[in-house]
C-alpha cells in the first residue's frame, strides 16, 4: 500500500506541473494557481485514503474490506468538501481549470492500476 500511494502522489504531481505549467505559459496565472489548488485536493484526499487506510488496520488480513471501505468514505468525503471549498472562494473564471487539474489528477489512480 506504501509504494503504491506514492507513486500514485507521484504520478498526480506531475500531472498538475504539466498542467499548471501549461495554463502558466499561456499566461492566466489565477488559473494556474487553481489548478495547482485541483491537484492538491486529489493529493490531500489520497493521503486521506492511505491515512484511513493505515488506521483501520487494512494490512491485516481480517479486516481488508472494512478498512478499505472507510478508507474510500474518507477519501471522497475530503475531495467533496475540499471541491466545494474551492468552488466557493475561486473565482469563476479560474474554476474550470481547478476542476479540470482536479478529474486529471483523478485518472493517476486509473493509471497506478495499469501499469
């Protein structure tokens, strides 16, 4: 579970850089900053999910599915109220890029899983 939350944190920054980056080298620096904020909402709620995970005892061998499933309600119950924070106080025209940074940095579990 280590390894894999780290290459899975691993794999969400650099996926926020390039986008970052890219929204910063077009020169919209407000939604450059919101999409590092986006990336960062999917890091926190990992480390969440590994934290609970962690806590819940899931590496032993008779409680795996309890732990991960308090491990995932923690996970999404820190992205939905960390989404609705950032939502709230970006402005409008930077949303689009927190969400976007957001569900791209999301697709790195897909991606941890794959290869």
């Amino acid at each position: 579970m280590g390894r894999q939350l780290v290459r899975l944190l691993g794999m969400q920054v650099a996926i926020t850089t390039i986008i970052a980056g890219g929204i910063f080298g077009w020169g919209n620096s407000p939604a450059g900053v919101a999409a590092l904020l986006g990336g960062a909402v999917a890091g926190i709620a990992a480390l969440s999910y590994g934290a609970a995970y962690w806590a819940f005892g899931g590496s032993r061998s008779e409680t795996p599915l309890k732990a991960f499933v308090v491990a995932e309600l923690c996970r999404v119950t820190v992205a939905i109220a960390l989404l609705w924070f950032g939502i709230r106080t970006l402005p409008a025209e930077a949303a689009i890029a927190f969400l976007g940074a957001f569900a791209a940095a999301l697709m790195s579990y897909l991606m941890i899983f794959l290869f």
